[in-house]
C-alpha cells in the first residue's frame, strides 16, 4: 500500500518532471535525448548483463576501479551501467567506451521500471552509494534479481529523512542482498533502518583505490607551464553556485598580498559554464577559459576549466586546493582526490555528503576545515606565506589515502559472491 500511494505521487508529478528536464535542456541539450529511456524504452539485452547504476559523474567515477576490475577479471561478463545524468553518461562514455553497455535509468514508475526489467533481465544489480528506489526494488525483488548496496554511504541527514517513511524503507532494505557500507557508522544507519545486521559489511570506501594515470604528472607540467611557471596556483574543484562569488572575494584580497595568484575555478555542472564565465567577467578581473583554448597571460586572474574529465589534472596542477560544494549547503564532494595527489585541502562546514571521510581526513592532518570564506581566505594565505606547512598537509592527506586502500578487493568478492557465482 505504501509503494501504491508512493507510485501515485510520482505519476501525480510526472508532468512537473517532465517540464523541469525539458528546461534543463535548454541549457545541457542532453537532457532532451533518450526521453524514452527514461520510461523504460531501452535496448533489449539477450545476454543477462550485470546492472550498475551510477546516479552521476561522481558514482560513476567512484566504481570505475570495480568495472575496470571486472572487466579484466571476467572479459565475457557483460556489463550495462546506467546514469540518471548526461554529465554521468558523458564520463562514462570517456571511460569505458563500448566496452560497457550504456542507458539512462528509467524513472522510478512500476510500468517503467516493469520495461526496464523485460527487456535487459539483468543477473544482478549493484547500486552505488545509497540510491535507493522502491519500485526498482521491488521489480529486482519481484524477477529474483539480486541486488548489492555498493560503496554505501548515509549522513545522519540522510538518515532521518527515510525514517520519516520506515514503513517504504524498511521494504526497500528488505530487497537488498548484501551492503558494503564505507564505515561503521553507516552501516550502524542502515541496520537502524531495518537492514538484517547480517547482509551488511564494512568494506571501507573505493574511493580510497584511485586509478591515477601514469602520464598524469608530465601532462600536468604541460598544464603550469600554460598557466605560467612560478606563480601560485589555486584550484575550486565542482564548485556551485554562489560559491563562484565568495572565492573571487577571497581572490581579490589575496592578491593585495600575492598579485600573481592564479585561481582555476571547475564548476561542478557544464551548464553553469557560461554564467560563471559572467560572473568572472562582471568582477573586472581577467578571465581565460580552457574550452576555447585562451592564452593565459600574466594579468590573467582566472581560469576557468569549463571542460569535462579533467578534474585529476587540474588537481594535480595546483599548489592548493579548495574542494567546492562546502561553503553552500550542498554536502560537499570527494576531498580523496586531491588528498591522493598530495595536495593540501581546504572545505567549508557543509561536508555532509562525505562526512565519515572529511572528519577522517582532517584528524589525519590532510584537510583544513573552515567555518566560511574569511577563514577561507586566511588559511590560503597563510599557506601562500608559507609553503612548507602547506606541503606537509599535503603529504599527510597522502599516506592517509594510502593506509586505506583495499576497500576495490573487498567489494569485488562480494560481488562475487552475490552475483558472479557460475563466474569464479
């Protein structure tokens, strides 16, 4: 009765949600392509692949170690990873190619859903992190798909916001076979929630088993001598609106201090590219965007990477590093990124998204959390003053990153486990 009146509502704003995507595309044409995907109108498999659904870039980017892994491991296990994004199913593509079979999720509708299931019939479903949708569940649940809760995460927000419907989230985690939670305190959530204590285990997060390319030092070499050699270099890696604002702020007085400071600014979603490219220009300060291949002179004060897939680069280029989504309320992003490359991180409070791992990596001396852009703007230019203690957060935010890392082997043999057994 609860999924009933659940899948009522849904279909009560499907029009809302159509109206919302078709705006959305005339921004990012994208989300105007495959509509009928999204209804479960996709193309039908014959080979019982095994279903990955990443929500976006950063689930995508996240079990990319575990496909790659797959795909070396079993080379005839068919692969089917499906986004809810054009900017998830545009880094999949980068990544994988045609080596994985690619579509958009269908929205979460039982006949579409119900489409979804006929026409791929999927040996097993891996979720990553905590996307969890009852009539997707219940049409795994319904056909005998197993389904695994990968790299599971849930705040404490998170959290109290399912229990606010037990009665649908206790069917929903009653449909998962097996969870591999990043940390205890996530799993202890979801138990709390209603998940058997004895389907979940801590398998720590894969975002510790960074694939880091092997070019990635000397390309970025290339990318400091572009943006011009000796100057400090400061990235805002997916940052958000109304963050742009506060760091050229910050910018602007650093430079009374450091006027050959350099800040590259990575929004979070290409269709902000333009009104960020407005903002900068609107502030007076000189601005070259890495898209249309603009010279960085020494006036320019910003660079602006409106591009896509270059995020590892741009982190690897900086002296420092602010991780965006932080000082907005939207939960900040993956600080490991830039932790791994050994560059020393700074985040606003507002890191709930990734809050086990950013408590983690400040204990561990890899990350500065600040309260707001004024405590923002000291610490950077207190790091500017002096660059060794900058380096050594750097360094720690590095070994802490190393200690951590097994987390890919341990989800992988619960994949095996639970999906793959006819494939050991």
């Amino acid at each position: 009765m609860l999924r009933f009146f659940y899948s009522l509502l849904w279909y009560l704003a499907l029009p809302m949600v159509l109206l919302r995507l078709w705006r959305r595309g005339s921004k990012a044409p994208e989300y105007r392509r495959h509509i009928g995907q999204r209804f479960g109108f996709v193309p039908r498999h014959s080979n019982a692949p095994l279903w990955i659904h990443a929500v976006s870039v950063g689930e995508t980017v996240a079990i990319a170690p575990l496909v790659e892994l797959l795909l070396q491991r079993h080379p005839d296990l068919p692969l089917l990873l499906t986004n809810m994004t054009p900017t998830g199913a545009a880094r999949a593509q980068a990544l994988f190619g045609n080596r994985v079979a690619h579509c958009y999720c269908p929205y979460d509708l039982p006949d579409a859903m119900g489409r979804f299931m006929d026409r791929v019939r999927p040996r097993g479903l891996l979720i990553v992190e905590t996307e969890l949708w009852p009539n997707m569940l219940f049409a795994c649940k319904k056909s005998q798909v197993s389904v695994l809760l990968a790299n599971a995460r849930l705040s404490e927000r998170s959290a109290q916001g399912y229990a606010r419907f037990a009665g649908l989230t206790r069917q929903m985690l009653s449909a998962l076979t097996r969870v591999a939670a990043q940390h205890q305190a996530d799993a202890s959530r979801l138990v709390a929630l209603g998940l058997l204590s004895e389907r979940v285990a801590v398998t720590g997060s894969i975002k510790f088993d960074l694939d880091i390319a092997h070019d990635l030092p000397e390309r970025a070499e290339q990318l400091r001598a572009l943006w011009g050699a000796g100057r400090p270099v400061i990235v805002a890696g997916s940052t958000h609106e109304g963050e742009e604002r506060l760091l050229l702020e910050s910018l602007q007085l650093l430079h009374k201090a450091f006027p050959t400071l350099l800040l590259v600014l990575v929004p979070r979603h290409p269709e902000r590219f333009e009104s960020v490219a407005t903002l900068v220009n609107a502030t007076g300060l000189c601005l070259s965007r890495r898209s249309q291949g603009q010279p960085v002179s020494e006036d320019t004060a910003v660079y602006l990477a409106d591009t896509m897939g270059e995020m590892m680069l741009f982190y690897q280029a900086a002296d420092l590093v602010f991780v965006g989504g932080s000082l907005i309320e939207r939960g900040g992003h993956n600080p490991l990124e830039p932790a791994a490359l050994g560059k020393p991180v700074l985040m606003g409070p507002h890191c709930f998204n990734f809050q086990s791992i950013t408590q983690m990596l400040a204990e561990a001396g890899g990350l500065i959390p600040v309260a707001d852009v004024d405590e923002l703007t000291r610490q950077l230019g207190l790091w500017l003053e002096q660059p060794a203690l900058a380096k050594q957060v750097g360094q720690a935010g590095a070994a802490f990153v190393a200690q951590n890392k097994g987390a890919l082997e341990r989800l992988y043999l619960l994949v095996l486990e639970a999906m793959l057994k006819d494939q050991s």
